[in-house]
C-alpha cells in the first residue's frame, strides 16, 4: 500500500497542474475497488489542510467537505482515522486551528487528556486546557 505525499494529494484534489494532475489521478483511481488503500500520514493531512486554506484560499467548509469525501473514498486510509474524524468534527464547531483539532483528537483517541496549551483561543475546545504558570 504506497504512501501519498502532500503534492500529489493536493494535485489530485485541486487539478491545477494538468499534466500532474492527469498523473496523480490516473495513479489513484487505479487503487480504487481494490483491496490495497492508499495510507495519508497525520503529517500529511495537516499539511494538505494548510495548502488548501492558505495557498488555494479554500473555505473551511471546503476544507471539511474535502477530508470529509477522503475519508469516505475506498481507495483512502488516514494513519490514525479516529482521530482524522473527531478533529473533522471539533474543526466544524469550533473557531479555532486544524492543526489543533487534530492535536487534542490524537489526545483524545489515545485517552492523553487534557492537552496543555498557551493558545487562548484553543481553550475553547474541550480537551484543551490552559497551561498552569
């Protein structure tokens, strides 16, 4: 089961380079139906939520429909999935970074509660609590 990088990702979901573009899908689509699943590392999914919200300006409900149809997609399998799903969730709810959604998903799927943090707007999250000084 290979592993995508963030580029190839991000050309298959936005088709701004052609060229790759064609590549990168004619690459997924071959993987769709069978048993093999693409795997997407933690380090890449956020990665591909920065691209797509800070290059591409997509919107944040964007960003959630798009991991919202990976995750749906056969072909796709995200290192940790629980906590990819509950992070979706927080993102949706909350006022607050992805990458920090992930971060106190991770916790919580692995049951590391409460994370610790300076960031103010991050406390608004449950699971996320002010780092005592």
């Amino acid at each position: 089961m290979p592993t995508l990088d963030t580029n190839v990702l991000i050309r298959y979901l936005v088709q701004d380079d052609p060229r790759q573009s064609r590549t990168a899908e004619r690459f997924i689509i071959q993987f769709a139906g069978s048993e093999a699943a693409l795997f997407i590392p933690t380090s890449v999914t956020l990665e591909t939520e920065w691209v797509l919200r800070s290059v591409y300006r997509f919107s944040k409900e964007s960003v959630i429909e798009v991991f919202i149809g990976l995750l749906e997609a056969r072909e796709m399998e995200f290192q940790d999935e629980p906590s990819v799903e509950r992070a979706i969730f927080l993102f949706r709810e909350h006022n607050v970074d992805f990458a920090d959604c992930l971060h106190v998903a991770t916790a919580f799927t692995y049951d590391r509660l409460p994370m610790v943090s300076f960031d103010k707007q991050a406390h608004r999250v449950e699971g996320i609590e002010a780092v005592s000084q």
